[in-house]
C-alpha cells in the first residue's frame, strides 16, 4: 500500500480530532454559503439519492426523514416518504416532514428551489463533490453535520484504500487501452473530462476516447468508427434497453477494434452515475475489465 | 351607461368574486400534504393555535401559488377575448396565434443569458409577442382597418407562427448544455411551481392593463359592428386597436414571463361567458377575469392532485380540456 495513504488517512484523523468549532452552530457548505445548522439534526431530508446513500452508509438513517423519488439505494430508504424527485422537489411535502436540516446537491437540485426552501426558515446544506476526493470530503462533511464523524473516517480510510490498491496494481502496468464509456443509447451519449467516469478510466488505467470540454458529448457511429476504442463499456441504464439489445447494436459494427476483439461490456449504471463512496466499486470494476491480467488472478492468489 | 347595465356588471361581479374566493379558499385547503378545509380556516382566520408547519404551508407556499393561479387565469381569459373582439373571430387566442410563443423565444433567449426575472425576461418576452403580432397581422391583411379580416388567413398565420415559434424554441434548446434546460422545458408545459414569492409584486403590473381594457369595454362592442360602423359612431378606430393590441401583448407578456405557456384558457373563458351574458363586453371583461381566475386555480388544484406523487404542469391540464373544446367550435362554426 502507498505510504501517502497513510499520511492521508493520518492528517484526516488528526483534522477530526480537533475539538469541534467547525460544527457549533455556523457551517460553510460545497458552494460557499455559510449556513445555521442545528446542534444535532434529528429531521433531515436528503433531496438526492447520492445523499441518502452516503446517509445509511454513516448509519445515521435513523435521522432521516424523508428521501427523493429515485433513492432505491439501500432498499430499506425506499420505505421513507418521499418529496418529489430531485429535479422537482414538493416544497409543501418538505416542510409537511417538519425538517430541521436539508441535504441538497448543486449538481441536479435547482437553484430557485433550493432557495424557496431557505426562504421558508429551513437551512439547506449544498454538497457539490465534482471528483472522487471530494466525495471523500464530502462523507468527512456530511459525518461532522451528523455527529458520525467516526464512521466517516472509517468510510474514507476505507475508499482511500482501495482507491490506493487499483493504483498500485495499474501503476506499471504500460498498456493503456482506449475506452468508450458509453451512458446513453439512441442517440449515444458518452462522458467528456469533467465527470467522474473519466476520472475512474484513467484511474484504472485507460485513456477516456471522449475527454473533452463537454461533459456528455453525443456521437454517432461514423464517430466511434474514427475513435476506435479498444474497449467499449455500456452503462446499463443507457436508452431504457436491455444489455442484449446494447451489445446487439454494437455487433455489426465490426471495423471497431473492441468489436473485433470482442471487448463490450455492460456494467452497472449504478456504480456510475451517483456521486457517492460505491464509485469506488465502479473502479475496481472497470480496472478489472481494462487489465483482466492484473486483476482476476491477483485476487484469487492474495487477499490483501 | 344606463342603470340597468349597470346593475348587471355589479351583479355579475359580486357573483363571481364570491365563486373566486370560494374556490380558491378550497384551492388553498387542498395539496400534496393532505386536504385540511376547516384547519385551513381556523389558520386564515388567524388562529395560530395549529402547528406551525401548515400554517407555512398554507401562507407561503399555496397562498401565493392561488394568486398566481388567478392573475395568470384572469388575464388569459382577457387577453383572449380582447383578440376576439379585435379580430371579430371567436377561435383567435394569444396561444393558438402564435403570440404566445414569440414571447416565450424572448422569455428563453432572456433565460438563457442570466436575465432577471423583471425587467429581463419581461421586457424579451413582450418583444417577442409584439414581432409575432406584427407578422400575423400583417399576413391576415388586417392591420388597422382597411381589407375584409379572413378568418383562415388569420389562423393559418397563427399557426404557422406557432410551428416557427415551437422550431425556433427547440433549437435553443437543443444547444442548450446547461442543467437550465430542465427548468426550461417545464416552464415551456406552463407552470406554476417555479413562481418565487419575490414575483409576486410583478403581477401588480396587469392591474392597470384590465382598467383601461375595461374602460375599451364599449368600443370593443363597436368594433363588432364593423370598422365603418365604429368609426361612424365617432370611434377612432386606429388608436383603439393599436392600443388594445399594446396592452393585451403587455399583459400576455408579463403572465407569459411568470407561467410559461398555458394555452386555450383564453378561448374557453370567453366562449362559455359569450354564451351565457351575451355579446355585451362591459359584461364580458369583468366575467372573463373572474371566470378565467377561478377557472385556472381549478386546473392548477387537479394538477397538484391527481398526480400520486409530484405534480404535472397545469398546461397540459388547460390543454387537455381546451383542445377538444376548440374543436368542437370549429365543427359548429362551419355549420
């Protein structure tokens, strides 16, 4: 294991340690505001399904209050009631829970409704991870609003680890095969730069065919015909499809070098498409499928 | 004016306020929380004794959302039967030509550049009526006063209009990247959920817009005679029109900049009160406002009901119940 790790883990020990100042009353969320929270949050309601994650992942579910529409994550929050989902929120069902603290996420709750709920006397905390250590941090903010800082630690020590072991394994590994992440079907959609699943590629040592200022450009095939991508991987949500009609539409398209080889993959869209410390499961799945050689055997011989 | 008419209008109006407040008593009583009647009551009465969560509720969350409800009704419905009038056509509607839309192109160009809400979005939006009136008028040969006004040509521009309007909205947003293009697209359905209670004070605006169309009340009837007629009765036919047409493309503008697109309340209002009072507009305006404020409130209530979870936008309601209606007088004015 790398020794920055420890060092990580250490100075985030040490930063939790301090006695509580950053908590007593006045915070400053992700996008800068500085907002009242109350001492220890007893009715909180979580407006995206990330949050709710990151909640029960704290154990601290027995706070929670009220969750969005798509929270099916872990399958206990989805006996909680809901607000409407993310993008439209039910203002009156929020303040009928009687809230004393509400999770928002700048990436997907808008703006004016997030306002209105500031507005009505209820303070908002905006969480806006746009990376992978920001997650961690978010889980670090989240756990000291929560009064959980301990399993925080653990969770992030925990991510930081695994994190740490796929680097380690792809570190000197010198093939670096092109890949196509495909998250939409009809028309297809992939991820450029600024999303978390180029961050996982390059972690898990690809090269993201679709990095670019635009965060989910649109190709069509006579695109993915040029980019010829070694690996192609598809999201299972993409277009509402099933995995075999994903992997059909590829099939014809033999002149692409990860259909000649045989190299499609379907993964799970829930791995990927939620800010959120099971990211970190979507890497260790992708590394596994970019360098088989490094992965499969490796863990059947050790288990570190 | 004469007594008797008098009597009317104010006979009329009591009747009709006291249905507004009825309903939108009921509309504030009801929502996706529970339907509390007598509790609403007791907390608009000013008893504070109930908790504190429905009183915030019912005074910001459904109060303002009812008035919004009714000036967005009330003015529709009056922008609809002002464009009858003028046009002498029963079936022109600020929605169905195009009017609406080209204030929606100005209202999303305004959105799309950060504008405020007032003056921004407002003031795109009401240039964007404005062209769109122009062109359709134009295209109609009605433009003050001198060809016979066709009602095909009329509707045809509106249409086509409104097909231009509805390319022109989705290529912006087509090229739109932004997470705005949600709010976008749920404005465009006709909303009344993105209202902010900071908004409301714009609304105060319409206010002066419905006096001076209700002073317009008697020579909107002369228009109906025809121009020569109103003109002979010492009308000045030119001004009338042109100012008419400012102030209900103002009015349409601001609702439009507020609610988004919410079609055919202009043509249903005006239709059933023509039935009921007759061609009279000093009875018609002050009907049409009511009626058109009651009945929007209503459709906004079964919009925030009959959903089981969320809510739908209260255009696809007012649309749903306006198209076949708008049919059905289309077959009875070929007969």
């Amino acid at each position: 294991m790398p020794r920055n790790v420890h060092i990580i883990f250490f100075l985030a020990v040490l930063f939790l340690l301090q006695p509580g100042n950053m908590f007593a009353g006045t915070v400053t969320d992700q996008v800068g505001r500085t907002l009242m929270v109350p001492e220890n949050p007893q009715r909180v309601v979580a407006l995206a399904p990330s949050i709710t994650e990151i909640i029960y992942d704290l154990g601290q579910e027995d706070r929670l209050v009220g969750v969005t529409q798509y929270s099916t994550y872990p399958s206990e929050a989805q006996s909680l009631p809901r607000v409407g989902s993310y993008v439209r929120l039910d203002i009156e069902k929020i303040v009928a829970l009687k809230p004393d603290l509400c999770l928002a996420t700048k990436d997907g709750n808008p703006k004016h409704i997030v306002d209105k709920i500031v507005n009505l006397g209820i303070p908002v905390y905006v969480i806006n991870p746009r990376n992978l250590q920001q997650i961690m941090d978010t889980v670090t903010g989240l756990g000291s609003l929560l009064h959980a800082e301990k399993a925080a630690s653990k969770l992030v020590f925990e991510m930081e680890k695994r994190i740490g072991q796929v680097q380690e394994r792809v570190k000197n590994e010198p093939s670096r095969p092109r890949v196509f992440f495909q998250i939409d079907a009809e028309p297809l959609f992939s991820a450029g730069t600024d999303t978390f699943i180029h961050e996982l590629i390059e972690l898990a040592g690809g090269i993201n065919t679709t990095a670019g200022e635009v965060s989910y450009p649109r190709y069509t095939w006579e695109d993915i015909i040029v980019l010829q991508p070694e690996i192609v991987l598809i999201s299972s949500m993409a277009g509402g499809l099933t995995p075999e009609y994903l992997l059909n539409s590829w099939k014809k398209w033999d002149l692409v070098s990860a259909v000649k080889n045989d190299r499609i993959f379907v993964v799970d869209a829930e791995l990927f498409d939620r800010p959120t410390p099971r990211l970190v499961q979507g890497l260790e799945v992708i590394a596994a499928i970019l360098h088989p050689e490094l992965f499969v055997q490796d863990g059947k011989k050790t288990e570190e | 004016m004469n007594t008797s008419i008098g009597k009317r209008i104010l006979l009329i109006t009591i009747l009709l306020s006291a249905l507004l407040i009825l309903i939108g008593i009921i509309a504030i009583a009801a929502g996706s929380s529970g339907i509390h009647f007598w509790e609403t009551l007791a907390i608009m009465a000013g008893k504070n004794g109930t908790d504190n969560a429905t009183a915030t509720i019912i005074w910001q969350i459904r109060l303002p959302r009812v008035i919004l409800a009714a000036f967005v009704g009330g003015s529709l419905a009056l922008g609809g039967l002002v464009f009858q009038a003028l046009l002498r056509n029963p079936l022109a509607e600020p929605y169905i030509l195009g009017i609406s839309g080209g204030s929606a192109i100005g209202a999303i160009l305004a959105m799309l550049l950060s504008l405020s809400y007032f003056p921004g979005v407002t003031i795109f939006s009401f240039t964007g009526s404005l062209l769109v009136l122009a062109f359709v008028t134009a295209l109609a040969g009605t433009t003050l006063g001198n060809t016979m006004l066709s009602r095909d040509s009329l509707l045809l521009g509106g249409v086509m209009m409104n097909a231009f309007c509805a390319a022109v909205i989705m290529f912006l947003i087509s090229m739109t990247r932004s997470f705005q293009v949600q709010h976008i697209l749920y404005w465009l359905m006709g909303d009344l959920a993105t209202m902010q209670k900071g908004q409301l004070p714009i609304l105060l605006l319409v206010l002066p817009c419905f006096m001076i169309i209700f002073m317009l009340a008697r020579p909107m009837n002369l228009l109906l005679l025809g121009r020569e007629t109103a003109a002979a009765m010492g009308i000045n036919v030119k001004n009338i029109v042109m100012l008419l047409l400012i102030i209900t493309s103002l009015m349409v503008s601001i609702i439009v900049s507020l609610s988004g697109l919410i079609g055919f309340v202009g043509l249903v209002i005006p239709h059933i009160f023509r039935l009921l009072l007759g061609p009279d507009h000093r009875l018609l305006v002050p009907a049409c406002l009511l009626g058109g404020a009651s009945y929007l409130i209503l459709c906004d209530l079964l919009a925030r009901l009959l959903p089981s979870s969320g809510e739908l936008p209260v255009g696809i309601i007012t649309a749903l119940i306006g198209a076949p209606l708008f049919i059905v007088l289309l077959l009875r004015n070929r007969t």
